[in-house]
C-alpha cells in the first residue's frame, strides 16, 4: 500500500471516530505508532485540521468549509473525474498549475483546486477576480474528438454546474452564450476551456470554473463587482462547498459521459432550456464593428445564429455577446 493510501485510510478513520489513539490507529492501517505519528503530520501541514492531544491520541475537528483533497474525495461517485486531486491554499492560477501536469501525461479527471487565485484568468483575455471562499478549479480532459467540436465542451459544462445547482440548491440558474453562469441577469460564474491540438485532433482540454459562493461582493474586483452575485448573496447564507463541489463534479462527469456516448444533440436540447439567451436582442463585435440582432438558435456544433437586422443570418462560434 503507498504511503498515500495508509495517509487515506488513517483520515479515514480519524473521520469515522473523531478521535483515536495513535495505538488504535497504528493496528487500524497496519503501520508503526510511528508511522502514524509521520502521516497525522503530514495531514496537519497539508491542512487537515487534525489536533494531536498528548498522550491521548489524535482529533479531528468537525470540518471547516476546507477544499482539501480527502473531504472532497470522501462519498465523491464518480468514476474518473477528481480520483485525484490537487488542492492550493493559494495558486497564480489553477488552469496554469494543471496545464503543466497536462502535458506530463496527468490522467483524465485530474483536479486542481485553490483557496484563491493571484492571477486568475478568464475568457478572452480577462482576468478572474480570486477572493478566498469561493470555488476555482480546473480539471483535465482527453476527449478524442475534432478540434472544431471543442466549443461544445463548456457549452455541456454549463449545463452541468447549472444542473447541480439547481437540483442541489433549488435556484433557476441561466446560461449565457456561449457559457456564463446567470442568476436573475447577474453572473454567478464562468467557464473557461483551454485546448490542445495537434493537427485537427485534441491531446487535452483544461476545463475551467470559476464559482461565486462565500466570498462578499466587495472582494471582487470593481469592474466586476456591480454584474456579479454570489451564492451566499442569494441564499443569505454560507454555502458549504464541499457537497457542492461534489454535486458539480458528478453532473459533469454524468453530462460529459453522455457527451462522449451519444454526442452534441441531447445537450444541445438541455442547453436550449436552461438558456437565457435565445429571443434576446443581444450585441457583439465582428472584425471591429458592434453589430447588434436577435439571438435565435444555438447551431449543431454549438455556434449562436442571430438574425441581422438586414434579415442576414449569422453564427457567432466564439467571442462575448451583451444584451441589449
Ligand atoms: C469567464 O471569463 O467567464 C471564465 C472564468 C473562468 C475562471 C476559472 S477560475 C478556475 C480556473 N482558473 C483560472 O485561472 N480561470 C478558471
């Protein structure tokens, strides 16, 4: 068993009792008291909040809301998304720490987390304002499809975190092409994938999402502040973030398996009813012009057709909309 695995099953424990002697432990993994003393260290300096009481043993405190890779991981159903799991007090960004994983061959699923992020990015350039106590992660996909068929792949995100928040949460979240995350017109979180091709065939695609949950509105930076909510806003409420995250990566592990399965169809049609965008009047700039119509439908391949007011018609693949 790797040192990893005792670690797990010593948490494990810890967890099931609250507390326990080093003796108990010890004969629970299978390793010297020594050995537990290593891993309970090992543990408090990745954060968890393990307390060792002299000559009493081990206690574990009732979990604060910490993003830390056993608490995610414990009742956690899928299959392959977040078996491992990488988690930061503080990172410059979690799409740049994977990235660098990615390309060492890091299995499907892997997940990187952080508390807060220094320089966080977002979709087109803009940078991500990353206060602690919300939700930022980056996860690491291999789909073997074609490069054109990526702008599918946060478009199904989409669905899938607004999904889980909605059954988990009971909000009526909205999706914004191509895939903000909207309550009631204010945007709740965005998601942002980076891809690597080679040829016309993906190697990986780094799916990321930024989730406002705790964090106050006043931590955001000012551009962003007066357009945003937050979780904790509308439910007036902490949000604990472990079951959510937990809820999230199993929708999106559900979703991105029927993605692979039955292809863009049935998620094109989910996307259609969570949409907040068809039958608006929306703007968006075209080599340089802002051009203005209505968004009509979201095209096959995931591209937002919207009618010209000189009836023209035509398909935004990429880029930012705004309604009008
Ligand atoms: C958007 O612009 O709407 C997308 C924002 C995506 C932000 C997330 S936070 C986790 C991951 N790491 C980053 O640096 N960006 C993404």
């Amino acid at each position: 068993m790797s040192g990893q695995d005792t670690r797990e099953l010593i948490f494990r424990q810890l967890q099931a009792k609250g507390q326990a002697s080093g003796q108990e432990l010890a004969e629970y993994a299978g390793v010297s008291r020594n050995a537990v003393w290593k891993h309970i260290h090992k543990l408090q300096q990745q954060g968890y909040p393990v307390q060792s009481l002299s000559g009493r043993g081990y206690l574990l405190h009732p979990a604060p809301d910490l993003l830390l890779p056993l608490q995610i991981r414990a009742g956690l159903k899928t299959r392959f998304l977040g078996r491992e799991i990488i988690c930061r007090s503080e990172a410059e960004s979690t799409q740049a720490l994977i990235r660098s994983l990615a390309s060492n061959q890091a299995s499907e699923g892997l997940l990187v987390l952080a508390e807060r992020q220094l320089a966080g990015r977002g979709r087109l350039g803009r940078s991500w304002s990353s206060p602690a106590g919300n939700i930022y992660l980056s996860c690491l996909l291999r789909p073997a499809i074609e490069l054109f068929k990526t702008p599918q792949i946060p478009l199904l995100a989409g669905v899938a975190v607004a999904r889980a928040l909605n059954l988990h949460l009971g909000l009526h979240c909205r999706l914004k092409w191509p895939n903000d995350l909207l309550w009631q017109g204010k945007k709740l979180g965005g998601i942002l994938a980076e891809v690597s091709a080679e040829a016309d065939q993906v190697q990986y695609l780094i799916l990321g999402l930024g989730l406002n949950v705790n964090a106050g509105l006043q931590e955001l930076s000012p551009e962003v502040r007066d357009l945003a909510t937050s979780l904790g806003l509308i439910l007036q409420q902490q949000v604990p973030r472990v079951p959510l995250l937990q809820q999230i990566l199993t929708s999106l592990e559900e979703i991105y398996r029927q993605y692979l399965s039955q292809g863009f169809s049935g998620i094109r049609e989910a996307w259609l009813q969570l949409s907040c965008t068809l039958g608006r009047q929306v703007e968006f700039y075209q080599e340089g012009a802002l051009l203005s119509g209505l968004a009509q439908d979201l095209d096959h391949a995931g591209g937002l057709q919207v009618r010209l007011a000189s009836d023209k018609t035509i398909t935004l693949q990429a880029g930012d909309i705004s309604f009008v």
